[in-house]
C-alpha cells in the first residue's frame, strides 16, 4: 500500500515535471518577433483597419525633446515634478512657463517624415475604403499638421487650455499664450523663474468667467479621458493591423494597448530606435530610426492605386 502510494507520487511528480517542461519549452520557443519588411508589406496590403500607436521617438524625429521620459529636464527640474497637478498648484507660473516653453518649440517644429508617411497613408487608404487611425500619447499636434485626420490624443494637446473654474476646453496656437510669458520659458538652468502674478497667466474668456486655464494634457498622477480611452477601445476592437511607432509595446499607455491586441492574434509591428524588449508581443519588429522605417514600411504598392 504504501510502495503503490510513493509510485503513484513519484508518477504524479513526473507528469507534473513533464506538464512544466512541456510548458516552459511553450514559452521559450515563442517566436521572436519578425523583421521581415516583405512579408510585413503582405500583411499591411491586406489590412483595412489599422491602428498606428505613435509615441515620443516621432517627435524626437522632428526635434523635439522627450519631456515625459524619466530623463527630461527643463532647467533644474525634472519635468516629471512639474507635469504634476501639485506643482501647477503650488507653481502655476513655474509650470506655465514650462508649457510656453514647450509650445513655442512645437510651434517652430516640422512635421517629420515619419508624421508626414503616416498622414499620406491614411489619405491614400481611404481612397480605397480602408481605414487608418493615428493614436498619440504626443501633444504637441505634428500629427494633424502633418495632415492625419483620424487622431486620439490620449495625453491631450498643449494647443488646448482648460479653465479650472468652469472646465471649458479651448483651442489655443496663440504665441505667446499671453502677454506675461513672452520671451519667457528659458530652458537655461541658471534662468531665473518669471514668478507671473497668477492673474496674468493665460485666463479663461469665456462669459467673463476669468478662471485659472491650465494646458489641457494628461499630467503625471492622473487618469487618462475616459471619453477618449472608449474610443481608443473601439479602434483596437476593430483593427486588423496595430503599428507601435516610436515607443515600446511594454511601455505604458502602448503597455495597455498593444497586449490587447495581440491577445486577439491581430499582427503588431513595433518600430523603434531600441531594441526589442524580451517580453514583446509584436509580430514584428523594425529596430532603427522610425524616419527611415516608416515611409518604407507604408509606401504604397506597385500595383496600389494611388
Ligand atoms: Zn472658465
């Protein structure tokens, strides 16, 4: 009884070593994921819905600094201690000059080639009945600029106010905002703050209303728009094909996005300066500058109508 009890241990021992082995072999011969340009251009040509998640490396190609990564600074600060509800409360003309600061270099920017591929894509797709849509977590508009029409802007726009008293959302290209912050926003570390009086920061002109506007953007410690989220949900519901363009699939918010889609076994191609990550679930993967990888990427087929 007891020899029967040790075997039928022993073998329950090896089914489950076998069971582990079995799936640890599962998990390590998942496919890396493919650079293969050619059979990427297969799969793009058959796809009528595609998802571009675009990220800070497309505005890195048109010169702008990648203020929400770990790394960025602006003056002294770390601008992840200023994007913060709590320093505009406790800064609002610290913050602002920030923002204005930010503003002007995206005003002066230019769409880059990897915004303008991608704009030219969704024009030339729709001639066809096929669909693209462009979701940013950029706020700096190069997208629109560069023609996208069908654009998420799941961090907002710094060309967008929000009063703080009444909530009213504006749009705003004015440069400068307003009069106190011209030539203001100094990125220097040794540039003094401008110490701006509150009443003299951008102010709501709706009805009189007068309020405190702050930049319409998603800040570090707050949610992201529910309204947009819903619509971003339904995009990646209904694409057969996801880009992640200058930034990482296991990089938060494409963290949340590119998973999901993967799950329903619709192909994801990462391009990236970096390396792919180990953990990626993309289908494909183009290592390089999105400049150069895009317009190949998404260049129309020789016998595409154009
Ligand atoms: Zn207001």
């Amino acid at each position: 009884m007891l020899i029967r009890e040790l075997v039928r241990r022993f073998l329950i021992r090896q089914v489950d070593c076998g069971n582990r082995v079995t799936v640890l072999r599962a998990l390590s011969v998942k496919p890396q994921p493919k650079s293969d340009l050619a059979e990427f251009r297969e799969v793009f040509s058959k796809a009528k819905h595609i998802a571009i998640i675009t990220g800070a490396g497309v505005s890195a190609e048109s010169g702008l600094p990648t203020f929400r990564a770990a790394s960025g600074h602006w003056r002294k600060w770390k601008t992840q201690d200023l994007a913060t509800p709590q320093a505009f409360s406790r800064n609002s003309s610290l913050v602002w000059e920030f923002y204005h600061y930010w503003r002007e270099l995206a005003l002066k920017a230019k769409p880059s080639a990897v915004h303008l591929a991608i704009a030219e894509c969704e024009a030339r797709l729709r001639q066809q009945g096929r669909a693209v849509v462009v979701i940013t977590q950029n706020t700096d508009e190069l997208h629109r600029r560069a023609g996208s029409k069908h654009i998420l802007e799941v961090h907002g726009s710094v060309f967008r106010t929000r009063c703080l008293s009444c909530g009213d959302v504006d749009v705003n290209h004015n440069s400068p905002i307003c009069a106190a912050l011209e030539g203001k926003g100094d990125s220097d570390p040794n540039c003094p703050d401008a110490d701006i009086p509150v009443g003299n920061l951008p102010r709501c002109d709706e009805g009189g209303c007068d309020g405190l506007l702050r930049p319409d953007v998603i800040w570090f410690g707050e949610t992201l728009d529910s309204h947009v989220l819903t619509k971003v949900e339904k995009e990646l519901d209904a694409c057969d094909l996801c880009l992640l363009v200058g930034t990482a699939s296991v990089v938060f918010p494409a963290a949340m996005f590119a998973p999901q889609v993967a799950s329903r076994g619709v192909p994801v191609a990462e391009f990236n300066i970096r390396p792919c990550s180990s953990t990626s679930p993309s289908t494909f993967y183009f290592q390089g500058p999105c400049a150069e990888t895009i317009p190949l990427a998404l260049a129309p087929h020789q016998s595409e109508p154009m």
